[in-house]
C-alpha cells in the first residue's frame, strides 16, 4: 500500500484505468479510447502495461500522478478542450513547480497545491500551455481575462484544490479495499 502524503510514492503504478476512470468522472471506456486512440499519450513509469495480447502496451495501472494530471485534463475537456491539448495543458499542475528560481524551497512541488488559505489554479487559455496560479478567496485576475481589440476568448479556469481533493478520496478508497 502507498501513502498519497508521501510525494515519493506518487510515480508508482498501483491504481487500474477504472479507479482513474472514477476519479476524473469519465467514462472506464471513454478512458481506454482516449489511450487506444493516443489522445492521451503516457510516458514509461507512468503506467505498467496490460500484458494480454489484446491489450498489450496499454495502461493496466497508473500512477497517483498521471491520475491527478487525467482528472485534471478531464475538467478542461468537459469545458470543450481537446484531449490530447487539455492532458498536457494538465502536466503544468502535476510535472512542473511553480515560481522557484532554484535557491530555498519551492513554494508549490509539481502536483501540490498552494498553502491554505490560498486555492491553487489551473488557467488555460488555448493550447497545451496553462498557468498554476495562487489565489485568495476572492481571486483577483485582471491580467488573464479580455482586454482591448480584439477580445481574446475568456480563459478556462479549473480549481485544483477540488481535484486534488476528489481524487485522493477516490485513490484512498480503492487502497482501503485493496
């Protein structure tokens, strides 16, 4: 069994497609066609591969991150995104850290959230790049909304900190059945 607090276990396969299926509130076999169709395209240490010849090279079981980036990218694709465009829009959130110029810590690890009270953000505004941002209960973003000719279209706002917290409860569910 893993522990979802230690960030050091998060690049393990343990969780099946349909646990992730659950988690991102998508369809098990919408899941699998955006892996047979390579909409999402997972790198090697991000699932352990089926082994039955039917199957062969697809995901059996995933990593508690690639889970996190799935769900992630879901919400965007619910909004009208491209899969493939949203999953890696996604990878901002859970591969990379945010505002660290390399000396002290790190105010927020890839796949971590902010320190409450601040909320963690995902905005997208079209194509594979998003920004993780900070925000306080009552969000001020003047910089990424419409301004000017001609007006861009409005961003895509995905709240990280609801994510994360639907996507532990599932993944910690399945391991207390396991």
């Amino acid at each position: 069994m893993i522990d979802l607090n230690d960030m050091s276990q998060w690049d393990h396969p343990v969780f099946p497609v349909a646990v992730a299926a659950q988690a991102s509130m998508v369809a098990p076999g919408t899941l699998r066609m955006w892996f047979v169709r390579e909409r999402i395209t997972l790198k090697a240490g991000e699932f352990d591969p089926g082994t039955d010849a039917e199957k062969a090279g697809l995901p059996r079981l995933l990593t508690f991150r690639t889970v996190l980036t799935i769900a992630a990218a879901a919400a965007l694709v619910r909004t009208g995104t491209d899969v493939a465009v949203a999953y890696e829009a996604a990878k901002e959130w859970t591969w990379f850290g945010e505002g660290w110029n390399g000396q002290g810590p790190c105010p927020r690890d890839p796949a971590c959230l902010f320190e409450l009270p601040s909320f963690t953000f995902l905005i997208h505004r079209g194509g594979p790049f998003a920004k993780v941002v900070k925000g306080n209960p009552a969000p001020d973003y003047p910089d990424l909304f419409a301004g000017g000719n001609p007006v861009p279209p409005s961003p895509t706002i995905v709240h990280l900190n609801y994510i994360d917290k639907y996507v532990r409860g599932v993944c910690e569910g399945f391991l207390r059945d396991a």
